[in-house]
C-alpha cells in the first residue's frame, strides 16, 4: 500500500507537554484513513539493547546494506505499554527528539526509525491465551493468543474506564484487559514498530525565531526539513 505521508502534529505526548524549542524532531505523520499497524512489528522481534550497544538515551544510527537507520528506545515510563506509543502514532503521529549531536549526513530518504520498547515482547503468551478475550492480530497475519503476536499489546494494559478504554495525553482507546485468574505476564523488550522518516522539523524558539544552528545541522540529512512553532 503506497501512502502519501504527513508531518506529525504537536502537543502533549507521553514523553511530554510538548516539544523543545530549538531541538530537531524526526517525524513520521499518517493520513487519518491509514491504518498505523501497517508499520507494527508483528511477531515482535526480541532484542537484547545492552549486547548491541544500543542507547538507553538519545538515538543509535546503524547501517544496513548501505543504508543508516535510526533506533530509538521508547521508555516504558512515559509509554508503560507499547500500545500506549502505537496509538498516539495513530491519533499524531510520531515525533522523536534526535540529538543534535548526531551524524544526520548520514540520513536519506530510505532511513527508517526503529523503535524498541522494554516491555513489548510476551515470552508466557500460551499459558496466558485462555484469559484474553476476542484476541485478534492487528495486523491480519492470523496469529492467536497463544503465539507473541502484537495483539497482545492491547490486551496487557489495564483499563482505566468503565468503558474498557485507555488513557494516554492525546486521547483515550480501547484495550481488552484479560480475565482474572491469570499468570503474571513475562516481559521483555523487543523492537516493536518501525516507520519510514518523513521529514525533520527544528522547533522554533519561543520568541518565534529558528535556530540557526539547529536548522543548518538539519539540513545535512537528505530529507525534507521544516520548521514550526512550539
């Protein structure tokens, strides 16, 4: 499915109130029609972050046939379920902070942003399949309860409304939390999601004006480079 990407929108996240002036953001916008899930990792992948030297903060750029992509690993305080990422994607959009230190001459239009989170791989998945209820994989690849499929994501979380929902900073959505009686869930991180980068945007300061050295650093990646307002 070919789709026309957009630029993602700000505001309040689960990583914050909103974003940094003068910091530089990839971004990874979708049409409100396309569903996000075409860019979930289904079965998540397991990964071992420390034996690949991965940054616990900020970005690794990795290099793959030619090609560097960035990782980014979601911390599971601000997103304590990877659901909770995956829907604010879809309601905004996705806006990752990249330092300003990192080697953007390196990124093109084939990069692709790699996210990671501590908790998105489900390694007791058979013995808790009797307790989800209307389990279904999201990304229509026909997985059930008892393999790792990224269905799972939404049936971990716990509701926090009578109607079954979930509340993250860009709105609520709904969850299918499992019945009483079940094991604890075994958890451990794995790469998740991984998106195309549509562009760069350097946050403006707050007096309106661009950073200058924030925009030029931008625009040595080979990707289209905007700027906005806090």
């Amino acid at each position: 499915m070919t789709v026309q990407l957009t630029r993602a929108k700000g505001g309040a996240r689960g990583c914050g109130a909103g974003r940094q002036e003068g910091h530089i953001y990839i971004e990874c916008g979708f049409p409100p029609e396309y569903p996000v899930e075409q860019f979930v990792t289904d079965l998540p992948i397991p990964i071992d972050t420390k034996k690949l030297g991965y940054c616990a903060q900020g970005i690794t750029l990795i290099e793959r046939q030619g090609v560097y992509h960035v990782v980014d690993i979601v911390g599971a305080g601000h997103y304590p379920c990877a659901a909770d990422f995956i829907e604010e994607a879809r309601q905004m959009g996705i806006s990752r902070k990249i330092p300003r230190s990192a080697e953007f001459g390196k990124l093109t239009r084939e990069s692709t942003l790699i996210l990671i989170h501590p908790q998105a791989y489900l390694r007791n998945a058979a013995a808790l399949a009797p307790y989800a209820k209307d389990f279904a994989c999201p990304c229509g690849k026909g997985h059930s309860a008892y393999e790792p499929c990224a269905g799972w994501h939404w049936h971990l979380p716990n509701a926090d409304h009578i109607d079954l929902t979930r509340k993250i900073p860009s709105g609520r959505y709904t969850v299918f939390p499992l019945q009483p009686g079940h094991d604890e869930p075994e958890l451990s991180e794995a790469l998740f999601m991984q998106v195309p980068i549509s562009n760069l945007t350097v946050i403006n300061n707050k007096n309106g004006q661009t950073n200058p050295q924030s925009l030029d650093i931008a625009r040595r990646a080979a990707l289209p480079v905007f700027t906005s307002h806090l």
